[in-house]
C-alpha cells in the first residue's frame, strides 16, 4: 500500500496560479480556461483551523486536578487524528514517463477536445475517451464508498458555458448522483470541485483526478490500477476547502 501524504492547513491559491505552477509538470501547450475566458477563477476557499471543532462540556471539563496540560495534549491529539486525510492523484499517466522533476514526456492527449487526434502514432476515438472517462469516474467512486464518504458539496462552481444544471454552489450531492456531475466536468462543459469536511474530488487540467478521503482505501488504488489508471499519493493543488 502507498505512503499517504496527509492533509495540512496552507495558503489559498486561485485555481489559474496553481494551473501555472501545474502546466509546469506537464508537457504541451499551455490551455486557456477551458471556458475561453482566462483569469477568471474564483479564489480557493481556506480551510478551518485545526481547534475550531466545538467539544462537549463532558470533554473538556472538569479537568483532573494538576493534569491540564495532559488533557488538552489529549484533546490536541484527537482532534489532529480527525482531521487526517489520505490524498491520491489518479491518473492515465504512467509514472514511468516522468522525468527527474515530474514532468511528463509521452505526447498524450489531455482533454475530451483531442477526440480524432493522433498520439504517439494512435488515434483518440470517442470509444477510448469514454473509456477512460469511465475508469476516472469508477474509480472516484470506489474511494468514497471504501472510505464511506455518503456525500459532497459543489464548491467553486464555474459555469461559463451556462449548461443547465440542477444544483448550485453549496448544493449536497450524494453518492448516486456523483457520477454524472463529474462525467460533465471532465467534459469541460463546467468546472466545480466536490468536497466534504474530510474528502474531496478535484479535477484539474490536462485530465488530472485528484481525490482525498478519511482513511486508506487498498480495494480502491487496486480497482483503479485494474481499470489501467495510476495511484499515486499526492496533495491536491486545488485545496484547501471549507468544510460542507
């Protein structure tokens, strides 16, 4: 199984300086929005520090006598082992083609709009997109069901295309509802990330999945490596996010 990198509170970034740093990491052409209007990402939303979480009375008091500093060090534990978050980058890019500073150096395709094109002498039919799509999308789901993750809530809606959609920001979405969202949104034909309060899925771009969720999940990274996809563990760059 992995080593997972767990989560921790940092600065906010806007999703097109976090896409710069990541064009960076991958080869070809830089991509304007996907939506043909640059520079226009909302800002990421920070996340809640760690101590905010409200204790019950019961917790916290009466603390025995001269053992203060012991209980609030036990308090401080809990509190860090509840926010743990194990995060993946989920991807159809062999990690075997990187090169010593991570950037990818097979000529592949990156977005549904390289349907018809050619890579590496193979043409990218629709068949083989949906393919792949599907692979993306089972394998997000198979983390959330092995971790237990019920729902998610729209954060950072984009929708410059005005596709007609049935939620909102901050809309729950549940499990069984998932899969399409993030089929459109791999689409490009909008753009939203899905968070809980320990769990996540952001799709960047040039087709990278990336996916947190509260505990180890070895089915899951087997499933997604049966569907040809690669795990890796790896800190979401579209983070932090409020907790829904």
């Amino acid at each position: 199984m992995l080593n997972h990198r767990l989560r921790s509170a940092g600065p906010a970034y806007s999703r097109v300086s976090l896409d710069n740093r990541l064009h960076t990491a991958h080869s070809g052409q830089w991509r304007m929005s996907a939506f043909g209007i640059p520079n226009r990402c909302p800002q990421s939303r920070p996340v809640a520090a760690l101590g905010e979480r409200p204790l019950r009375s019961s917790q916290i008091w009466p603390p025995r006598s001269g053992n203060r500093e012991r209980l609030r060090d036990r308090v401080n534990v809990r509190l860090q082992r509840e926010s743990m978050m194990f995060e993946y980058r989920i991807t159809k890019y062999d990690p075997a083609y990187r090169d010593v500073a991570g950037a990818y150096t097979r000529d592949e395709w990156t977005s549904v709009s390289d349907v018809g094109r050619s890579f590496e002498g193979t043409p990218l039919t629709k068949a083989e997109y949906k393919r792949v799509e599907n692979a993306y999308v089972a394998s997000a789901l198979e983390f959330l069901r092995e971790s237990n993750v019920r729902s998610l809530a729209v954060r950072g809606l984009e929708n410059y295309r005005g596709a007609l959609l049935a939620f909102g920001e901050g809309d729950a979405i549940s499990l069984e509802k998932i899969e399409p969202i993030l089929s459109q949104v791999l689409r490009e034909e909008f753009w939203c990330k899905l968070e809980g309060p320990n769990s996540f899925i952001h799709v960047g771009y040039e087709y990278y999945m990336y996916i947190g969720v509260p505990s180890p999940c070895p089915k899951s990274e087997q499933r997604a490596s049966s569907l040809g996809l690669f795990v890796e563990p790896f800190q979401s760059p579209y983070g932090d996010q409020d907790a829904a």
